[in-house]
C-alpha cells in the first residue's frame, strides 16, 4: 500500500511541472508564495540585473544593454561595405543591404508593390487606408506615421539636429546629411560648369543649371506663371489657395514656405551667411549672391526680344520692355488720328 502511495506521490510530482509553476520556477519561485508576493517580485528584479547607468533602463541579459547603450554612445559597428553607412543593430544593416541587392521580400497585397523591409511596407499601407492620425499644431498638415510628423516640426522651428562632423554644417532631415557627407568621402561631385557650385547628386545639379539657363518647366495652372523648381510651383500655388502656414515667432509675419520664413528671421538676428568669394560682401539669401556676382562677371543674362539689349536683372528688363510698349502705343494712336 506504501508502495502504491509513492508511485502517486511521484506521479503528481512530475504532473505538477505544468507551464505556469514552470515559470515560477524559472523566477525561482519555490510555489511556497503567491505570485504577488515580494519574494516573488524580487525574483524578477534579480533576472533583470543588468543597468544602463545613463537612463536606468534594466536588462535580463548583458548583450541587450550592451546594444542599448549604443542608443547613448552613437557606437555603430555594423558597417556597409558597399557605400560604408554604419548602424547600430546587424539587423538594420541586413535591410540595408537589400538596396544594394535589389532584394525586396516584402510585398503589399493591395497594389503588389515591393518593399526592402516590413517597416516600409507598414508605412506604405497607410497610403491605401488613407489614415493620417499624425497631426501638426502650427499649420495642420496630418502624416501617417510619427516620424514624419517630427520631420515636419523642424520646418516651424527651423531645428537642424543632423550636423556633419567634417565641417559642421547641419541639416533638418538625415536624408541631406547623407548627401552632403559624400563630398567629404570622395564620391562622385557633381560640378556646375558655368558657377563651379558642387552638389552630391546629378538631379540637384540640372535643377541649379536653370538658374543660368533661364529654363522654367514648372507652370501654374492658375496664372501661367512658370518656375525652375518643382517645389517652387508648389510653394507659389499657396499664393492662389492663400496658405501661408509658415510663421515668425518675433513678429507673426507668415509665409508660404520655410525658406521665406528663415531668409526673413535673419532680418530679426541680422545674421548674412552668404559670402561673395570676390569681394567678400555678405547677404541674407542665396539669390542676392547670385545677382551681386553679376556685378564681377559682367553676365547679363536678361534680353530683350525686340531689340537685344541685355541686363543683370529682370527688373531692367521689364522696365525696359515698358519704352517699347509705350513706342508701340504711340503709334498706334498716330496711326488712329
């Protein structure tokens, strides 16, 4: 009968290894205490032993706070052979990858559209479900997705957290620091041939070349008006719809786009960044360097049509074009009378 007892003694013994006592055996939990019990919850502080001294944060293994402190050091050891961008997790430099190897496992069962990673295939969706829950304070433009929603604040504070370490000029979004990093690696420079202005992709060069072509391909629908920059035209349609999101904290001035509103804060610091190389004269704005060169160059780069007679601005032009207007007029009266 002993004999019998122990067989079911034992029995229960093993039964009694069930998931959830399991796992309060791996808290070394003795099941002699409740699972609220201090006992119990020292346990799981005990597994978690392992501190950022930065920010507190607490880890069960040393291997995830040695990858978490990266957060804090800016380490990133995981390096990109092919164009040498470095991470911090091995797994954002497995996606990476795929933009070199074209691979892109993850497709989008709406429209078929493939991605390199599942991130940006979450991001992708919320074009199809036309959700923007991320909303902006200041103006009210909406995003799908927080970061963009971040990205778009350094518009209105005109915040520039990407800053290169070769030279120290920053950038709002890591995109344009990338970019501009290349020049100081030596990769390829593109050059523009009649100011000797660098730019970091071939697309920035051929829309900075319309400046000395004259070339215009952007036209507004509204009013005929026609621009060198794609963003340009957006930037003036506001005009038309009468949006003006962009405003100055010291005097409430708003404008149409971030570039008015921070070549107009300088009128406020008195701040000219922009360094004519001839004869060191500083400006507020990019194109008052542009046009002050001309007065170096001799370019004159406005014509008229009627009879060829060239000037450094537009302004001349337009005002010269108004003598034929008035010539034209006249004889059109005398021809009258």
């Amino acid at each position: 009968m002993r004999r019998k007892t122990r067989k079911f003694e034992h029995k229960a013994s093993e039964d009694s290894q069930s998931p959830t006592e399991g796992s309060e055996r791996e808290c070394e939990n003795d099941g002699s205490q409740g699972c609220d019990s201090p006992a119990h919850e020292r346990a799981h502080s005990e597994k978690r032993r392992y501190v950022c001294t930065e920010c507190g944060k607490a880890f069960s293994q040393s291997a995830n706070l040695t990858v978490h402190e990266r957060i804090h050091t800016g380490e990133k050891p995981y390096k990109c052979k092919e164009c040498g961008k470095a991470f911090s997790h091995s797994s954002n430099l497995v996606v990476h990858r795929r933009i070199h190897t074209g691979l892109k496992p993850y497709t989008c069962s709406e429209c078929g559209k493939s991605f390199s990673g599942m991130s940006h295939l979450s991001r992708h969706r919320g074009i199809h479900s036309g959700e923007k829950t991320f909303e902006c304070k200041e103006c009210g433009k909406a995003f799908s997705r927080s970061s963009g929603l971040i990205s778009h604040h350094r518009v209105h504070t005109g915040e520039r957290p990407y800053t290169c370490i070769e030279c120290g000029k920053a950038f709002s979004r890591s995109s344009n620091l990338t970019q501009h990093q290349r020049m100081h690696r030596g990769k390829t420079i593109y050059k523009c041939k009649e100011c000797g202005k660098t730019c970091g992709s071939n697309t920035k060069i051929m829309d900075h070349q319309r400046i000395h072509s004259g070339e215009k391909p952007y036209e507004c629908g509204e009013c005929g008006k026609a621009f060198i920059l794609r963003k340009a035209l957006s930037e003036h349609q506001r005009l038309h719809r009468r949006e003006k999101p962009y405003k100055c904290n010291e005097c409430g001035k708003a404008f149409t786009s971030n570039r008015n509103l921070i070549d107009h804060q300088r009128v406020h610091t008195g701040e000219k960044p922009y360094k004519c190389n001839e004869c060191g004269k500083t400006f507020r704005q990019t194109s008052q360097v542009i046009l002050h060169l001309r007065t170096h160059t001799k370019e004159k780069p406005y014509k008229c049509n009627e009879c060829g007679k060239a000037y450094r601005y537009s302004s001349q032009l337009i005002q010269h074009q108004r003598k034929h207007n008035k010539e034209k007029e006249s004889l059109l009266f005398v021809g009258q009378v």
